[in-house]
C-alpha cells in the first residue's frame, strides 16, 4: 500500500526472502492508496500478473523489500504454516 501522497514508480525496486533470491519489480506506478498484488510462485513473470522468481516455504520466510538505491523500504516476516 502506498501511503504517501505521492505516486512512487517500483523500478528498480526489489524484493528478497530470507537475504537470498532477488526479484526485481519492473516499471509500476503506484499512485497514492493503491497497492501491486505480487505471487510468490516460483514463475518469475513482470508483465500482466506479477509472479517472483521464488516461492515461499510452509516454513515461513523473512522478505525485505529494497528501494532503488538498495535500501531496506519494508520488511515482513511469514510465519510457518501448521
């Protein structure tokens, strides 16, 4: 979700699980109070329906999500599943 009240464009942007697999978003503008439904699927896809290029355990996973000058944006960590 954007909270600002400014539009923000995610090139450049990218999201990490647990520090390893790197995915990176392409050129999306987000305008104020919106927000990019993205998969964790494993299928790697930057057009039409996002999908990164890794998924997401049942064990859980911590993901960081990085500006465009590499510097930790959010951070969310997914519990296992039970």
């Amino acid at each position: 979700l954007n909270e600002g009240s400014a539009a923000v464009n995610l090139e450049n942007y990218s999201l990490t699980i647990d520090n390893e697999s790197r995915w990176n978003f392409p050129s999306i503008l987000v305008n104020p109070q919106e927000y990019v439904i993205l998969f964790a699927s494993g299928k790697n896809r930057t057009s039409g329906t996002l999908h990164t290029n890794f998924k997401i355990a049942r064990t859980g996973a911590k993901l960081t999500l990085r500006d465009s000058y590499g510097t930790v944006a959010d951070h969310v960590s997914v519990p296992a599943l039970q």
